[in-house]
C-alpha cells in the first residue's frame, strides 16, 4: 500500500467511527451457532497447549502487537529499548504454558493481553535479560521503524499508557476489517466499485447516487443497493473480526461498546 492509499484508508477509518454507532451495535442472526475461534481455542488448550493453539495465539498476536509497543513506549521505554521489550514479550508469551493461568472469566484477548505486559514490565525484563531462542519457538515479526513512526504521529497528550492502549486496540481491528473487505472486492474482482462506494460507507463526500449509475451504466436504485451490501459486509466482518479475540456472542456486544469508548464516541 502506497502512501496515497495509506492516507485515504486512515481516513476511512477516521470517518467509520461516526456510523459505527448505527451501524453496528445490532444483533446478528445465529447468536446460537457461534463459532471456535482463535480466542476460545487458545484458552481451552491453555493447560495443554496444542500446535492449532499456538498457531491461533501465534496469529493474534502478530495482527495486535502495536497497541502493546505503544503501550511500552507510553511506559517511559525509549525506542530502542521498548522494541525489545516488546518483541521479548511476545517471545515469552508464545513459549508453552505460558497461558496456563490465563483466566477464562476474563473472556478477552485485549484483556489478558494487557495485564500480561503489565506484568512483565513489573518483573523488570530489559534487554540485557532477554533470552536467545532455540529453533521451534514461534515468534512474530515486528516492523520497528512503522511502530515507531506510527508512536510518533500520535498527538501531544496526558493519555495513560492504558488509554494509548485501549484506543490503538480499536484502531487497529478497525483498520483489519476495512483491509479485509478491500480485498474481498478486489478478489471478486470488484475493486472499483469498493472504491466508490465506500464514501457511503465512512461518510466522506458521499456522491448522488445518481452519478454512480451513470458510470456504471445501471441505475440509483441498483446503487443503493450495493452501498446497503457493503454497509452489511462491514458489520459482518467486525463482528466476526471481534469474535476472533473473545469468548462468546455477548461478549462481541460487549466489545462493540468498548470500541466505541475507547474511541471517544458516546
């Protein structure tokens, strides 16, 4: 993704959080069918880690380690030292048994993954104690110099390291879903059509439909139409993005509230 693209899709996202409230805290169809995933799979081979297990917590982490690298450089850590704390962490979270007592009432990847760093930081690891790691151990990669230029466009402020943590959690799953969907469009082959209509999905200089049809040769109301597809595809994804770090159904209502918290929307 080049620079331009990164630019809009930021603004997507800046502009998605002024639908979200009426766009997603709905409940969905099939609340009885919810799924194993990647959360519920990690805690129920917590006591006897399984490769499927470690392959889910392996994949969690590498798509949330941001929020944990800001919240280690809100800590005081400077750069150098707060990406090996970091990439120590996430080492030592992946080693075996590591979940052991990682608590299922808590029902949250955010969560756990939170208090987890907290309590490594307390422990005082720095990088003249980490350890070298043998083959067969699974790591994540992380890219330092987006991290930290990413640290250091947030703005001045008195935000907690848990705030800083709390509001980078929700930018980044909602940055999963809008790339998810991007390609499930360009897949299909239809990566035009994702690209004009989704100003009607973040409510940025939304175009009469009518100028739409005329491009696409079709009509207004056939607009319409895609643009409430899209709208839908995007509440599914969220919801199934969302599913992938907890528990069960009620917890994803739960987190839809939280997202919009940590993101200042009432």
């Amino acid at each position: 993704m080049d620079s331009r693209q990164t630019r809009t899709h930021r603004s997507w996202l800046n502009n998605v959080l002024d639908l979200l409230p009426r766009m997603l805290l709905r409940g969905t169809a099939g609340a009885g069918h919810f799924q194993t995933t990647s959360w519920s799979l990690v805690i129920a081979a917590a006591q006897q880690p399984t490769e499927s297990a470690e392959t889910a917590l392996a994949k969690l982490c590498q798509l949330y380690w941001y929020p944990v690298y800001a919240f280690v450089r809100r800590r005081g850590n400077s750069q150098d030292d707060a990406r090996d704390l970091t990439q120590e962490f996430f080492s030592r979270l992946l080693e075996k048994n590591y979940l052991k007592d990682a608590d299922p009432a808590r029902g949250r990847f955010r969560s756990f993954l939170l208090g987890a760093v907290r309590n490594f930081l307390a422990n005082e690891w720095n990088k003249g104690q980490t350890q070298k790691r043998g083959g067969g151990v699974l790591t994540i990669a992380l890219d330092a110099e987006t991290a930290e230029g990413r640290y250091a466009s947030e703005p001045a402020s008195q935000e907690t390291p848990e705030s800083l943590y709390e509001r980078q959690w929700a930018l980044t799953l909602l940055d999963q879903v809008m790339t998810a969907l991007r390609k499930e469009y360009a897949r299909d082959g239809r990566l035009d059509h994702f690209e004009k209509l989704a100003p009607y999905l973040t409510g940025m200089d939304e175009p009469p439909y009518a100028d739409i049809a005329s491009q696409w040769k079709g009509s207004a109301g056939a607009v319409k139409v895609a643009v409430h597809r899209l709208r839908k595809r995007y509440r599914q994804l969220l919801r199934e993005t969302i599913a992938e770090t907890v528990l069960t159904p009620e917890d994803v209502d739960d987190e839809i509230r939280f997202l919009l918290s940590a993101l200042g929307k009432p």
